[in-house]
C-alpha cells in the first residue's frame, strides 16, 4: 500500500551461484511483516558518506506510522518494484525470498538474488564506521542526587519522581542534582 525501508546492520553472500544472500529483521518491524507477505526485499548499500539523519529517518521511525518517503526524493525503484536510496548508496540488490528462519528476536530471510547494481564506486558503510564516524555520541551524565533536608546521596542518573528520601522521609522535589 506504500513504500517501505528500515535500517538493518548486516546482509550476507551465502552463495555464489545461484547468487543467495540473507539479512536478518527485528520481529517487532513493521518490514518483517511486508516482507513475509510479499517474499520480495531490495537492500540498499549504504556508504561511508551516510548521516545519522537518513540513519533516523529509516531506523527510528516505523512504516507503521509514517511514510517515510513522503518527502524524502533520494531513490528509485528495483525491477521488483521496491524503492533503493540512491544518496549515500554503493549499490543495491533486489531478492526473492526462499526460506525464513525465526532466530528468537529476529527473522532471517535468505533469499535469491535477482537484481543487483553498483551505483558509486565509494566505501561501504560497515556497523564499526556507523559506530565510530556516523553515531552521535552518547554523553553520559556523572554526578548524583542529593537530598536539601539530610543530605542523602541517591547515586543513579535519574531520579524516580514517587521517590522517598529513606533517612527523613522526603520526597523527590527535595532533592537536587549535584555534578561530579
């Protein structure tokens, strides 16, 4: 009914001939689900060039709920019908799957290559340059909270609003926060 994408880390040549590939999906995604009715999928190859926002705009929002090509102008479509980014992208491969196989938190699809093409001849972006060069870094805040009454320490980053000073009773909106 629309176009659809998500954000996986890892696709794998199994054979080479016939040409067979598999990726695995996250149970939960809305992708899973459009490729068990369809048994077709196109991966596009992101590279070294890619930014944390086409990462957001295709890993942390579900086809569920929006259409994420609504307004976004980068792609094309496979022979299969499937849409490819062709920003940021190496290269894609349209498949048809063949076997599914539930791996517990994921489904891996392994299926049979019909349609490959090398768009750019650029570096792919592998899971260790996502991490290093492409991921905001998380920063992590040190320090603790300290209550204004009696001066208990609650070491934890967040503080539970329902929390109870265990020394003098008070609530949460007595406690303040304190950097290390």
């Amino acid at each position: 009914d629309k176009p659809n994408a998500c954000i996986i880390n890892t696709l794998v040549q199994l054979t080479s001939s016939p040409k067979q590939v598999a990726i695995t999906v996250n149970k939960d995604n809305h992708t899973t689900q459009q490729i068990q009715k369809s048994g077709v999928f196109t991966v596009s190859v992101l590279d070294t060039t890619t930014s944390f926002d086409l990462i957001k705009h295709f890993g942390f929002q579900s086809g569920r709920d929006v259409n994420k090509f609504d307004d976004f102008k980068d792609f094309g479509f496979a022979e299969n019908g499937l849409p490819y980014i062709t920003k940021h992208t190496n290269a894609y491969i349209s498949a048809n799957v063949i076997k599914s196989i539930d791996v517990g938190t994921h489904i891996m699809f392994v299926a049979e290559v019909t349609e490959e093409k090398v768009l750019a001849q650029t570096q792919s972006l592998t899971y260790a340059d996502y991490i290093s060069k492409v991921k905001p870094e998380t920063k992590v805040r040190k320090g603790s909270w300290v209550c204004k009454v009696c001066g208990f320490v609650y070491m934890a980053e967040n503080l539970p609003k329902d929390y109870i000073c265990p020394i003098c009773k008070h609530p949460a909106t007595d406690f303040e926060w304190q950097d290390q």
